[in-house]
C-alpha cells in the first residue's frame, strides 16, 4: 500500500535518474534541514500535494494558468508523477541536475500565457503568481507532514520556508514567504474563489487510477485529508466544504503516514541522495 504511493514519487519512463551521483555534490536544500524530513514521507507528502494544488486552482490565474495548459485531465497519473519526479530533484538531486530540470520548466512556463474566464491577463513566468505556487507548496507539504506524519516546531515551519529559497528563486519566485507568518500574510491577501474547476479537480482525483484499484478507498481518504488541512477561507468554498475527513479518519491518515516513516520503502531518491554526500565526504583509500 504504502510502496504504491512511493511510487508515484518515481521517474516516469524516460526520465529515470540515479540520485546517488555524483559523489558529494550537494542538493539545492540542505541536507540536515527540514524539507529532506518533509519530502521523504509518501503519504504526507501524497496529502501535500494535493492540498496545494487546491490553493493553486483558488487563484484566478494561477488556476487558467495551469488547467488551460495542463495533462491533467488527459493522464493525471502521468501528470502527478512528473510533478512528483520535479519535486524530488528539487529537493534531492544534485545541485546541476536540478538547476537544468528547473531552468527547463522555466523556458516551457515563458510559452504559457493567456487570458482568465473575466479577461485578466496572465503569464505563468509572472513572479506575483510563482511566488504563490511556490508558497502553496510549501505550506501544503510541510502543513501535511505536521497534521499527520509528526509535529513540527514554529522554527521547523519557518525553516521550511528559508530552505526552498534558492529554488524558488531559480523557478522565478523571488518574493517566496520566508516565515509561516509571511506566508499568513500572503494567503490573507490573496483573493481565493471557487469554481467547477475545484470541483473537477477533486473529482479527478477521487475516481482516477492513480493508485491500484484496491487501493481506491485509501486514495479518497487521502483527498479528504487534503481539504481537511486546507486554510481558511478555501476549506469553506462551495467546492470543498463538507468534503474534509470523517470522524476518526484523521487517526488512520496519522497512523499510515507516521507508518511510512518508520517501514522501509526501497531505494527512495531521499535515500540515494544520502549516499551521494556520504561518498563525498569519505576519504580517498
């Protein structure tokens, strides 16, 4: 169960890569901080994910942005798991590695501009909204790995946003939050609204194939786990209210993910990654 949701964290075909190279070079996050603690647990970071695209798709341009261009609705499978791939480099891969995935993202996202349904313009290279993408994020992952893998401190949650500067820097982002107070700050001034996008979205991602079909019941729960842990004012939209987790459910989330972090689940690029900076830092024989 819990090696189907790890696997959505794997390279699709085509893009297979092995985190342990090159020997010690170091990853855009620190490896003795906290997101490498956040992104290594499958079923927080399942929870995160969604949650955050659910922040996306409340921002007006933000969500014709990404729905306007996206494979979502064609392969979601194949879509989470590039996604999924382009986060653990981010976090994981060498530093040159994840520098050349993200300035590809970049020159892909230059292309992506348009117009939302009431005619506001927008560019997905727009650093007001990457900086918005780059906090939901953030929030959604390490607010995940609080509510459900373990409890995280005031100065572990600020951490987690100081850590993914550099990236979101180099994705475009240069006003990400730098404290979960900034990052308060930011979602209060932040105009949210629902729409049938929200709604299919959801829908999506309750009833497609991502994980194997006897583990359905489990993938719903996980979505209900992500509107539960949504913010003020979107968890009181139209589209997801009511839709959050049933009594007890909160317990079995806790116990699958706090589960995965104590089960091995192979040679995850968290654990590569770790190899690839203690072959670094051997001496020469």
């Amino acid at each position: 169960m819990l090696q189907a949701i790890q696997d959505l964290l794997r390279p699709p075909p085509g893009m297979e890569f092995d985190f342990s190279q090159p020997a010690g070079e170091p990853a855009l996050a620190p490896h003795d901080g906290v997101i490498w603690q956040v992104f290594a647990n499958p079923v927080s970071l399942f929870v995160g994910g969604v949650a955050a695209v659910l922040l996306e798709l409340a921002e007006p341009s933000v969500r014709s942005g990404v729905w306007d261009h996206s494979s979502f609705r064609r392969d979601p499978g194949m879509r989470l798991r590039r996604t999924g791939f382009a986060a653990m480099m981010t976090v994981y891969g060498p530093r040159s590695a994840a520098e050349q995935l993200i300035a590809r993202v970049v020159r892909i996202h230059d292309g992506v501009r348009g117009a939302t349904p009431g005619g506001l313009a927008y560019h997905a290279n727009d650093p007001r909204l990457l900086d918005w993408v780059q906090a939901t994020a953030v929030y959604g992952f390490t607010e995940a790995c609080h509510r459900y893998a373990r409890p995280l401190s005031a100065q572990e949650k600020d951490a987690a946003f100081t850590e993914s500067a550099a990236s979101a820097r180099l994705y475009g982002a240069t006003g990400l939050p730098q404290s979960w107070s900034e990052w308060e700050a930011l979602l209060a001034a932040t105009a949210l609204e629902g729409s049938a996008i929200l709604a299919e979205f959801l829908q999506i991602m309750r009833t497609a194939p991502i994980l194997p079909a006897p583990l359905r019941p489990l993938q719903r729960l996980l979505v209900r786990a992500a509107v539960d842990m949504s913010p003020e004012p979107l968890r009181s939209l139209p589209q997801l209210r009511g839709r959050g987790l049933r009594f007890g459910e909160a317990a079995l989330v806790r116990t699958l993910a706090r589960t995965a972090a104590l089960l091995p689940l192979g040679d995850t690029p968290a654990r590569q990654a770790a190899r690839r900076l203690a072959s670094g830092s051997r001496p020469a024989s």
